[in-house]
C-alpha cells in the first residue's frame, strides 16, 4: 500500500493536500510541528490543531518540537531572513530533514505539504523549493498537491504511485481557490493558520535581534521576548516589566536564580525582571521602570520592592523617584 507522510499544520492548505491525496485511496500519516515561535505556543495550540485535525481525518499523527535546532538557525540563518527575523528557507531545510528521518522510519513512500507555489514569497518561490527539497535530501520525494501542476513531476507520480491528473494547479496569494475546495471537501473549522510564526511580526523580531545582537539566547530567553515591555540597559542588562496582570506569573515562572523581581510596595502593579550585570544605579533604573507601568507612574517617588527571583523572601524596598520620559522612550526596545 502506498503511503504519504503529510507536513500538517492545522491549517487549511495541508489539510486540503492530504484530502486531495487521500482521495487517491493513498494512506496518509501526519507529522506536525512546534517551536518556541509559535503564535499559540502558550497553550499548545498549534501542536493541538494539528492533532485535531488528524483525528476528523482519521489519520495517526506524529508531533515534533523543533525548537532546539530551529532557534540555532534563527541565530545565524544559511539562507538569510524575510522581512523581519524569519529564516523562512532554512526553517522548512530544518523541517524537511525530520520529516525525511521519519519518513524512513515508517516506510513512507514520499511527502506531502500543503505549500502553494508564490503564495509566500521567500519560501514558496520554484527555485527556492529546489533548494530546500536538494538540502533536506528529499529531492523528487516532496509533492505539494495543490500546485503539482506547477512543477516538474516528483518521483511518486512519475513512478504511478500518484495520479498527476488528479493533482491541482493552484498558484499565488489568493484563497479563493483553497476555500472552494473547502466547501468541496466540507472542511469547515481550520482555526490555526499556516504561517503562525512569531518571527513574523514586527515587535518581536526586533526583539529577538536585540536578544541575538547582545549574547546567545536560548529557550528561557525567547519565551520572555513573548511578554512585557523591554528595555536594554546596556549591552549586558536588560529589564522586562509586564503589561498587565495576567503576565505577572509568566514573568515569575521565566525569571532565573540569577534574575532580580520587582514588584510595588503595597499597590498591585507590574512585576519586572532585571537580568545581566546588575548593580545599584541599574537596581534604580529598573525600579524606576516598574513604576511607570504602574498605578503610582504620576506620584514623587514610589517604592519598589526588590527579592532575588526563586528565593521567595524580600530582599528590600528601594524609594525612587519617576524616571525621565525621554529617557525610558530611549531605553524601550522598539519595532
């Protein structure tokens, strides 16, 4: 029997390509994938959608978190990055190469992904599915159904394993066409878009280029990126004050031994994290900070309460006044 592998993000493009596939009376198994840098990681959304999705297809899926080779690549991407922090060619090499193992561990015969040829324009161009197929070792073995007809024969249909008259020739950004054959496959819910990825967006790769910029980031470092404001004292030290209450034990929950909390002396405010090289007049700063996202940002002074982080105990109340606009403006880690 012949068996695909399908890329599966929960979106509708992939859901659609393993409909098309399927329809072919192909056995499809999925395989999703998570990082740090999802859109929905804080709940597992995205590795859920996948999962979802399998279940109403009746397909077995397997899930992978990529998180630890993918955030090397952020770091130092082969193939440069998008518009922002997004290494979107060596992301899918990266992806490509694990699906490939197993691939080979299950005995399928060859991949699908639901990519649809100039739909994103770093990673969805010939030339560049080219590249990625040739990097990943998967050259010939990766069919996207939904453009197939776009692109030179893969080895399952010249091979006869897949009918290439039954593949589609869907090209460019428009859904128009993927939301017709939606209604056609009554695929009706695919809430978690393709795509999803943190990289994207504007605020957070500047972010995460500060965090590359100024040391080695790891996990701990780029689940932080995700709340708070940010604020570079200089190129060691850095402080993020949440934003509101419901990120204080995000906060509380990423802060290290090696991390200072800060929190307002009877008011409920934000809580704040200093970490690097930390000293007195940048104790002062990061109080200072806390402050002005609080309820006493227009009072004299305000005390701040400072504990070493996961030791529970305080440490002491350190008085300050508000900081100077201009001067909190130029610390602020912006877009």
């Amino acid at each position: 029997m012949t068996t695909a592998l399908a890329l599966l993000s929960g979106g509708l493009d992939s859901t659609l390509a393993i409909h098309v596939i399927k329809k072919q009376g192909i056995d499809v198994i999925a395989l999703t994938f998570t990082t740090v840098f999802c859109l929905c990681t804080s709940k597992d959304s995205c590795k859920l959608e996948g999962v979802k999705v399998s279940e109403k297809l009746g397909i077995p899926v397997k899930v992978i978190n990529t998180t630890k080779s993918f955030l090397e690549i952020v770091k130092k991407p082969k193939h440069g990055y998008g518009k922002n922090m997004n290494p979107c060619i060596d992301c899918r090499i990266n992806i490509f190469r694990a699906a490939g193992k197993y691939m080979k561990e299950i005995g399928a015969d060859f991949i699908i992904t639901g990519e649809v040829l100039g739909q994103r324009p770093m990673s969805q161009r010939k030339e560049a599915m080219k590249i990625i197929d040739k990097e990943a070792g998967l050259t010939g073995l990766v069919l996207r159904p939904l453009c197939a007809k776009h692109l030179e024969p893969t080895i399952p249909e010249i091979n006869g394993l897949v009918n290439r008259e039954e593949l589609l020739e869907i090209k460019g950004r428009s859904r128009k066409d993927q939301i017709q054959l939606a209604d056609i496959f009554e695929v009706t819910d695919y809430p978690c878009a393709s795509g999803g990825c943190l990289l994207t967006d504007p605020e957070f790769a500047n972010r995460m280029k500060d965090s590359v910029n100024h040391g080695d980031p790891g996990v701990n470092e780029v689940s932080l990126l995700k709340v708070g404001r940010h604020f570079r004292l200089d190129d060691k030290t850095k402080v993020v004050v949440s934003r509101n209450e419901e990120e204080n034990p995000v906060v509380e929950k990423l802060a290290t031994v090696r991390d200072f909390l800060l929190e307002m002396k009877d008011i409920t405010g934000p809580l704040a994290i200093i970490r690097g090289e930390i000293n007195e007049e940048k104790l002062k700063i990061a109080a200072q900070l806390t402050v002005r996202s609080s309820k006493a940002k227009s009072d004299p002074t305000a005390d701040v309460i400072i504990s070493k982080a996961q030791e529970g105990s305080m440490q002491r109340v350190l008085n300050v006044p508000q900081i100077d606009p201009d001067l909190a403006k130029e610390l602020m880690i912006k877009k």
